[in-house]
C-alpha cells in the first residue's frame, strides 16, 4: 500500500512565515510614511501654485484687486477679490491644507487689476512629520515658481 505524504503546512512554518512578512513590512513602513508625506507637500504646494495664478488672472479679469490670504495657522488660504461696486471682499475659494502640512506667510498676496502684478512674496509649505519643505515665490511681475529651500526635496531647484 502506497502511503500519501501529508498535505498542508505546519504551524512553525506558519510562524516562520508570519515573522518574515513582519520584518520585510517593518522595513518598508518608514519609507512609505515619507513618500506619503512627500506626495501631500508637492500636492499641496503645486495646487498654491496654481491658485496664485488664478488670483493674478482673476485680478485682472474682474478689474479688481485681487488677494492670496494665508490663514494665521497656516492650515488653509483663501483667494478673494474686492467688489469694485460695494468694495467689499468677495471670497472665491477657501483651500484646507493636508494633515501635517502647513503654510507660512509674511503677508498677504495681492495682485492689482490692471497689470496682475504683485510684491514679491515667499510662501513656505512644511510637512512637520517628515521635516521637508517647499516655497513658492512670487515675483514683482507676477511669475510664480516653485523651490526648496535647503535643496532636500528632489525634482527642483534649490532656492
């Protein structure tokens, strides 16, 4: 009589298993909380980006002027014109930043109706759980550009 060989797994190669798994996802864990944190600075800091072109082309659409506001926690901006009638704030849109990240501004952005041009401006995006950091600056005519500050951030320019 012809004997079958056991089918299955037994419980140490389960364990065995288990273990290898932990250790291979304990390794990866750290580097996909900083990708993680990386995607929501760049997100955050590119949707700015073009948001600061709106309210420059918003400006001179409307013929009013029109302003970048930086919550004082750094949390949200919003982007508002003034009502060249009532000459009250109109709000256009309201951003909340993602978790971790936040903004940091010395004032308010305002670019004039006739020729969208503003003060030159830095504003500062910062992730705090991994420590990095991008700006958008503003130039005197209005050109918006991305950097790092400490050239820590690949995929652009060092400030």
């Amino acid at each position: 009589m012809r004997t079958r060989p056991a089918q299955g797994v037994t419980l140490i190669e389960v364990m065995v298993a288990i273990a290898i798994v932990a250790v291979l996802a304990a390794a990866a864990v750290p580097s996909f909380v900083t990708t993680i944190g990386r995607s929501r600075l760049d997100g955050a800091m590119s949707t700015l980006s073009v948001d600061l072109q709106y309210t420059r082309s918003e400006a001179v659409r409307r013929r009013s002027a029109a302003t970048l506001t930086v919550a004082a926690d750094g949390a949200s901006y919003t982007v508002s014109y003034t009502n060249p009638v009532t000459l009250a704030e109109v709000n256009l849109k309201t951003v909340d930043m993602p978790i971790d990240v936040r903004l940091a501004a010395s004032a308010p952005i305002s670019f004039d109706s006739l020729r969208g041009i503003a003060s030159a401006q830095t504003l500062t995006g910062t992730n705090s759980r991994i420590g990095a950091q991008l700006q958008v600056l503003t130039n005197a005519t209005g050109r918006v550009q991305m950097c790092t500050p400490n050239g820590s951030f690949t995929g652009y320019a060092s400030c």
